[in-house]
C-alpha cells in the first residue's frame, strides 16, 4: 500500500509539473489589425422651416431617445443678464407650457417611466427625451411644448431663481473647481463672454418676460438640430410625428451678439487667493487652438501622452514617483476663437513648488526631443480605444453626428476620425509641442494658504492677489 502512495505522489507530482510548466508559456495569439471604424450614417433631413433631424433606426429595446441641439449657449447671454440662458434652459419643463402645466409634466412622465432634461453649456443648449415606444405619442407631444412654448410658471421660475442664487453663493465652497473656473476668468478676461460668470447683480432681476424673450430669440426651428434613435416603425413613419409636432413651428431670424476677439497675453501671469485649506491647488494655462484646427490630432495625442491618464508624464513623474499629488491632469479645450490648454493638479502647500515646477518642467521636456515611438503608439491606441467606446448605442452615435454638424465639422470627420489619428507619428508630437507649448508664457493660478508654502509664489513670476468673491 505504501508503496502505491508513494508511485500515486510521484505521478501527481509529475503531472503538476507538466502542467505548471505549459501555463507558464505564453499563448500564441494571431496578430490583430487596426481598428475598423465604419459607424452608421443614419439619415439626415430638413424640414421646411429649416429644423434638421438625424435619424437612426434600431430595434434593439422598445424605446426612443431624441435630443434637440439648440444654437444658443451661455457666451450669448447679454452682459447685464449672465445667467439668463441658464434658467431659461432649466425652467423649459420644470416651468410647465401653454399646454402643460408643469406638475402634470411630472406625474405623466414619472408615471410612464420617461424623462425630459434640459440643460445648457458655453456654446449650445440641449433638450433630451427618453420614452418607451408604447408611450412615444403621449411624452413627443409634451417634449414638443416644452421646446416650443414654454410659460416660465411665476412660483417655479422663483423657485429656480433661487436655487440658482444660492448657487452662486455657495461656488467657492470647493476650491478645486473654484480655481478651475477662476483661472479661466483671468485667461480670457470678465470682461469677455468666455470668462463671465453669473452674478447676483445679473440673475435677482431676471423677469418671466426676459427668459421668454430669451426663448423667443433662440428656440426657433431653423436653430435646431434634431437626432433621434430607437424603435421606430419606420425612419419615415417618425419623421412624420416630428413634421406633425414641429411642422407648424415658424421659423424666423436669431440675433446673436458679436463675440469680441480673444486677446490672450503671452507672458508669465501669475495669480493667486491665499485662502485657509489644505490642499493648494494649481492650474496652468496656455493659449491653445482654434475649433477646427487639424493640429487637433497631433495635440490629442500629445496630450495623452502628457497627462491623459495615469501612465502619462506628469501623473508619473508628480503623483507616482514624487508623491506630490494625487490628482495631476492635463487637456485642451477648442473654442471658435483662441481654446486653452490646461495643466492642474492639488497638492500639499508645503510642496506646491515641487509640484508646480514639475509640471513647468515636463512641458518643456517633451518639446525638447522626440518622444520614444513605443511611447506614442500607446497614446494613439488608448485615444483611438476610448473614442470607438464613446458610441455605446445608437443613439450615442447619432446624436454625435448631430453635434458635429452643429459645431460645422467636415462631413467625413467623424467615420475620417481614428485614420486622422493613426498617422500621428513621433514627429508629429515633437512639431506641435514645439508649435504650442510654451509654459514661459503660461498664466499660473494657484488658491491655497501661503504661509505654509515652502517658496514664495513669486518664484514663478510677478503675483497678482485675487480676492475671493
């Protein structure tokens, strides 16, 4: 018996090894290509008071999801009225219609399990709807006055005035997005609408009769774009609702204000709000580029490569190797004029300096040689990666391509997307940082308790103090 144990263990033994030792090999995989980006287009129409819609078809769920791109934004607002586009957009349903009012809103669409939103943003407003197919009658014909007639309700457009006052009380009480929204204010300027901010003085004497002559100048069908995706019968058979529901919209002329050009000072700037917390929290900005620039590509990817995620440049060098932050980032943000882009990161005052010539060093650093190939091919997949996921559904997808009509991209850009940066090559990085980076000339804003810094603020230049308000 012994002696059969023994022979048992040796052969499990043996027969362990075999195994352990064939995981051990990597697996031959076949070789994949690159990524193969061929969306649908879905369909695109015009109504004949100007209203575009995009249309995609897709029987996956009995539901419909629709959103309205409205040509209008928070850069429009007059300067005496900052805040007027924000509470129009938000009372749109909240503030019930001519034929709704607004708690009937509610209850029919909590009771159908739908949903209408509303919001805005610098350079456009967005009205959202969701419904089961079974209900698309009923939730279309509200979603259709809230977008054409809203009555901006008294007690609920005082109710939103309020809430946006105490809003804008309470917008220092996290100074990390305090220090995000004032250091885009000194870039651009408070005088200019890409640096305004609702005050006050501009929201307390907002009446009904100004959000409804907001809505009157913007909300019209030939400043709408449309898109739709769900279980429609047919393309043909929903575009029809839309014409039944809109057809009758009139279209009329949009005033908007002249946008005054961006006038960006190109040299050191330094500001600061000595304030009493933890944490000192830096952005860095640089002029950056115009909307529709093709430098775009090499700059996304560049971008990447800098402070995109955490295996990029600065969040190895400052939050892994050195421990001085645990949150460091870098983006850029396209405008019609002048964008910026930005460098920030929080991170303990007694080491702020560390921190912020750090990040000082690692725009210079990737403009200075050309960066390994290795290097740019992760940026491109991880770029290329994420932007295919962006289209979940659908509608995802078709709303997408509404918006880059709205933003008057090319026509091919987005199925022309992942090529444009698949030919991103290490050159291409080294130009654009070159072109763009030029953190000698970057405005520095930084909110924290000065008396714990380990070097004065002037060490980066002439400090201008801000007071909080």
């Amino acid at each position: 018996m012994k002696n059969i144990i023994s022979k048992t263990t040796v052969l499990g033994a043996i027969m362990a090894l075999g195994i352990t030792s064939s995981w051990a090999l990597p697996p031959v995989l076949p070789k994949i290509g690159g990524i193969d980006f061929k969306p649908p287009k879905g369909s695109r129409y015009e109504l004949e008071n100007g209203m575009v819609v995009y249309l995609l078809k897709d029987n996956t769920l009995p539901v419909i999801h629709v959103t309205a791109v409205v040509g209008t934004g928070k850069i429009y607002d007059p300067k005496d009225q900052i805040g007027v586009g924000e509470l129009a957009a938000g009372l749109l349903k909240d503030g019930g219609t001519r034929k709704y009012r607004s708690d009937d809103i509610d209850e029919t669409l909590e009771f159908r399990g739908a949903s209408i939103e509303s919001s805005i943003s610098n350079e456009e407003a967005r009205v959202d709807m969701f419904t089961l197919k079974k209900d698309l009658d009923v939730v279309l014909d509200i979603y259709a006055s809230v977008l054409m007639e809203p009555a901006f309700e008294a007690d609920k457009t005082e109710l939103k005035k309020a809430e946006a006052l105490e809003m804008i009380r309470r917008r220092n009480d996290d100074p990390a997005r305090e220090a995000a929204r004032e250091a885009v204010r000194a870039f651009y300027g408070a005088d200019h609408p890409y640096g305004w901010r609702s005050e006050i003085a501009t929201v307390s004497p907002l009446t009904v009769a100004d959000l409804k002559a907001y809505h009157d100048n913007y909300y019209k069908p030939n400043n709408i774009i449309i898109a739709a995706a769900g279980d429609f019968d047919s393309e043909e058979a929903f575009l029809q609702k839309l014409k039944e529901k809109f057809g009758g919209w009139a279209k009329g002329k949009v005033q908007f204000p002249v946008i005054p050009p961006v006038k960006i000072t190109e040299a050191r700037q330094v500001y600061f709000i000595d304030k009493d917390i933890s944490q000192t929290f830096i952005v860095m900005l640089q002029k950056g580029v115009k909307r529709h620039d093709p430098v775009e590509f090499p700059l996304t990817i560049t971008n990447e490569m800098l402070g995109g995620g955490l295996s990029s440049r600065l969040a190895a060098e400052i939050r892994s190797r050195k421990g001085l932050a645990y949150s460091v980032y870098s983006y850029f943000s396209k405008k019609p004029d002048y964008g910026f882009i930005n460098a920030s990161c929080g991170t303990k005052p007694e080491t702020y300096s560390q921190a912020l010539s750090e990040m000082i060093r690692q725009f210079d650093l990737i403009k200075a040689e050309t960066a390994p190939a290795d290097e740019v091919k992760r940026a491109k997949d991880s770029i290329i990666n994420s932007f295919v996921f962006r289209f979940a559904t659908p509608f995802d997808l078709i709303s997408e391509r509404a918006l880059y009509e709205y933003y008057k991209y090319p026509v091919d850009y987005l199925d022309t997307y992942v090529d444009n940066m698949a030919k991103v090559d290490p050159k291409a990085v080294l130009e654009t940082s070159k072109l763009l980076f030029k953190p000698e000339n970057a405005m520095i804003f930084v909110i924290g308790n000065s008396k714990k810094f380990d070097k004065p603020l002037s060490t980066f230049g002439k400090v201008s103090e801000v007071s909080e308000d």
